[in-house]
C-alpha cells in the first residue's frame, strides 16, 4: 500500500476516532491519522489518546511522517498476530478493559498474542535483563557491564531488542560480540 493509497483522517475527538473505527476496522487495513503540534491554531486529539481507541479495536500504530511545522500524519493499522506488545499498550489494554472501551476485536487481539506468545515476549527486554550469554561476556570484564548499565534506558531496549530478535545464533552471537566490542571503544551504542 502506498501512502496516497491510504485514507487521511483528522480526528477531532477521541469519539470520532472511534466513529471511524466502528464503520470502518473490518474494511480498511490502515488509515493515516492527522495531528496538529501544541502550537497550532488547529487542535487534535493526542497520539495517547489515539492509541487508546486504536488499542480497542486490535489496531495499532507505526510510523509517524511530519508534513509541515504544524502537522504529522501518524499510521494506524490492523495489528498483525506476531505484533509484540510493549509494557505501555499492556497497560493500557488494562484500563480499557477495566473502563469497558474494549472491543471484540480488542479482545481478540490480545487473546491471540496470548496465545502465541508476543505477549510477554518483550518483558525481559521492558525489566532490561541482560540475558545469559551476554552477561557471560561480562564477567571477567565488570567494567563493560558498568558502561553498558550506563546506558540509557532506550538504548539498552534497543540492544537487547535486537538480541531478542536475532534470526540465527550465529547472528546473535555477532551482535553481543559488537556490544562487547563497542562498549570496549566507548562508544555510542547505536543500530547494530
């Protein structure tokens, strides 16, 4: 789907989000949705709120694109089966459910990532636990675990993200090497 393929839509209020999604959740697959910056004359519902309605439905958003100084336009869509879900939109779910927002769609959302496990996959890495092999890598060199625990919290999300998703051993293996390897040159920790 190309960007000018997809339906645009400003909501103005949480309620016309969820007008939107009422009629159209089982038809469309994505929409972008509008949002105006704190500083414009034109006002829009937070991306928070968005995501609320959003989470309600089984759908979820992605990337964010800005258009101009005043407004962006953020990608909400169906969420995919194998989607993780983060500690925030788990939290969330919670209060949704507990304030009675949540749709059978919603529901069944978060029953197949129950089942299937992209649920909880991401806890470890939301507790920033440093897995088995990588502590291995620490322990003869307590310094590197020091500067890794230095890190900032998202950037430690970020490594630890992509040693959780690593494909093969080989490659997970080659991405604790480079965290060693780095945090020994002191460097940034980026996008392995």
């Amino acid at each position: 789907m190309q960007k000018n393929e997809i339906e645009i839509f400003y909501p103005k209020s949480q309620t016309a989000w969820r007008k939107w999604l009422e009629k159209n959740y089982l038809s469309k697959q994505a929409v972008w949705l509008v949002f105006y910056n704190k500083n414009s004359e034109l006002k829009s519902i937070t991306w928070s709120e968005a995501v609320d309605v959003a989470l309600c439905f089984g759908w979820i958003d992605s990337k964010k694109i800005k258009i101009d100084e005043e407004t962006s336009h953020q990608f909400f869509s169906k969420r995919k089966p194998k989607s993780t879900w983060s500690k925030i939109n788990k939290n969330k779910v919670d209060k949704l459910i507990e304030q009675g927002l949540m749709t059978k769609a919603g529901y069944e959302s978060v029953a197949i990532a129950k089942q299937n496990g992209s649920w909880t996959i991401l806890d470890e890495v939301e507790e920033l636990i440093i897995p088995a092999d990588l502590e291995a890598k620490f322990i003869d060199k307590p310094n590197l675990k020091d500067y890794f625990l230095s890190l900032s919290k998202s950037a430690k999300k970020l490594l630890l993200t992509q040693l959780l998703f690593a494909k093969t051993t080989q490659t997970r293996q080659k991405r604790i090497a480079e965290i060693i390897e780095q945090a020994e040159q002191k460097l940034n920790l980026k996008h392995l």
